[in-house]
C-alpha cells in the first residue's frame, strides 16, 4: 500500500482502539512529539482533521462491520500480549517524560546561564524549536481540513510538508553543536542540556513515527502472525476459498455505492486486486487472502 492507505487504515483503528492505555498513550505521544521534536515528527491526521460535514455522515454498515472486526482483533491481541504491548507503551510513555524533564533542564539553563559567553546561539535554540512545534501543527491541522484535502494523498503531503521545519530546526542545533568550539568550557550548563534535548528530539522523533506510522494496530497484527499452539486454525481452508476479481459488482457496497474494504487491514478493494488476492467467505463476506490466512493461523471462523 501507499502513504494514502497508511492514514486511512490508522484513522480507521484510532476509531476502533478504545483501550484507554492506546488513547492516553497516542495523546501524549502526539503532544510530546509536536512539543519537544518541533513537530518534526510524521504524524498522521488528527481525529478532528477531518472535514466537518463528513465527521458528521453516519457510518454505513460495511464500516460498522469493519470497526467490529478491529475492535475484535485488538481485544484478542491485548488478552494474548497484554505485557509485551504494555512494556512497549510504557516505554514510549517513559521517554515522554523524560524528554519533558530535559526541556525543562534545559529551560532552566538557558534562563540562568543563556547570557554567558557560548560561540553558538545555543540559547535561541529552545525558543525557537517550541514556537515552531506550536505554530506549525496549527497550520497543518487547519489545512488538513480544507476541502480540498480531503483525500488520503493529499493529507499525508501536509502532513510530510508539516515536519520539515521541525527537522529544518533539529538540523540547526545539530549543526551548532558540532561547530561549537569553546562553548563546552565556558558555559557547559548551557552546552550540556541542550545537546541533551537535541539528541533526545531526534530518538522521539524515530518513536512517534515508527508508532504512527505502524500504528497500534500494525504491532498487533505482527503479533497475531504468531501461531498460537493451544488454538486450531484453517488457514490451509483460505486458500480455496472463491476468489473476486477487481471490478467485480459483489464488490460493492449497495449501500453507499463505494468500493469495499478489506475489514481487517482497512484497505480498499479498488486497485489493491493488483497485489492481494480477493477471497469469498461461504458467509459472503469479502477478505485479502493473505489477511484472512494471517487471521486463520488461530482462528476457524469468520473475523466478522
């Protein structure tokens, strides 16, 4: 898949992923990214970035149905990995605050010792990074909900446009601290933290991308390719399962008239026949082959 259906299917579980640990967790992340790394990190939409008239279009069935499927696969996943998942979130959560604790260090460096003699503007630095990570993901969010970007592609490009001065700062202290000199002997209280901050904006940056970018959801379905001992599966069964070519009319949704997705990787039918296979379920319910074999390794009925 594309960018365009890494935002749809994230946007998709953010929906769905009601665990009160993913919503904290994905809130501070988010918070801490566009705060502490200058918004350099890629994030996907908001839930509110959303055009106001279709944030207010009720669900049809299909997407109902294909919430229920992810809910289902997030439940399970949790009570299978429920110490593996919270180990990974306290980290993520952990950093957090530890990148809040050398903000704050170096705040305070620059408060008292920011007038003392450094070869490098080092003291402008946090300033100038806080304003950007406050500034710019206003501006992204209010662009994300023109009209004219309510599509997947057209999200991501704001969204990957949106990092560049974050990281266009982050270069910037990078490259003071590698021209400083003299600054580490005459006023390393000065020096220290904010290489500290700079060297931290660049691991959560890594952080909240890969966690946005796999997504909650992404980490459970590597988990569920597992093959849990204790419980049957039929994947063997998928593979013979009716297949559906592209275009076909069972295709669509009679409801709304849209192309379907597949309900467990929230990816549309439409065009993705090229790479991944379309099966029939004998309940009449449509999969990617290989997302319906991933979820058979464990299971010997429908995910819907």
């Amino acid at each position: 898949g594309d960018l365009g259906d890494m935002v749809r299917r994230e946007s998709t579980v953010l929906s769905v992923a009601n665990t009160p640990l993913h919503r904290s967790s994905s809130r501070l992340l988010r918070a801490a990214s566009t705060t502490f790394t200058g918004g350099a990190a890629l994030l996907p939409p908001a839930a509110d970035a959303v055009e106001p008239s279709r944030s207010m279009r009720a669900p049809s069935m299909r997407q109902l149905n294909s919430t229920a499927v992810q809910q289902r696969m997030i439940e399970e996943l949790w009570h299978r990995y429920r110490i593996q998942i919270s180990i990974f979130m306290f980290t993520l959560v952990f950093f957090s605050f530890t990148m809040i604790f050398l903000f704050y260090m170096a705040l305070y460096a620059v408060l008292v010792w920011g007038s003392l003699p450094c070869d490098q503007p080092l003291n402008k630095y946090l300033l100038t990074s806080f304003a950007v990570g406050q500034i710019t993901p206003q501006v992204v969010k209010v662009l994300q909900t023109q009209r004219w970007a309510q599509n997947p592609r057209t999200l991501v490009a704001i969204s990957m446009a949106g990092s560049l001065p974050g990281w266009i700062v982050i270069a910037w202290g990078v490259k003071m601290l590698a021209s400083c000199r003299t600054c580490q002997t005459t006023n390393p209280n000065l020096f220290y933290p904010t290489k500290h901050v700079i060297e931290g904006q660049m691991v959560l940056f890594v952080l909240t991308t890969l966690f946005f970018s796999i997504g909650f959801r992404g980490v459970l379905v590597a988990l569920m390719v597992a093959v849990d001992k204790v419980r049957p599966g039929c994947e063997a069964a998928v593979h013979a399962l009716p297949k559906v070519s592209e275009g076909d009319p069972e295709l669509i949704d009679p409801e709304d008239g849209n192309v379907m997705e597949c309900p467990i990787c929230a990816e549309s039918f439409s065009g993705s026949t090229v790479t991944k296979v379309v099966v029939r379920t004998d309940c009449g319910h449509h999969f990617h082959e290989q997302c319906l074999a991933r979820w058979c390794k464990n299971h010997i009925d429908c995910p819907m």
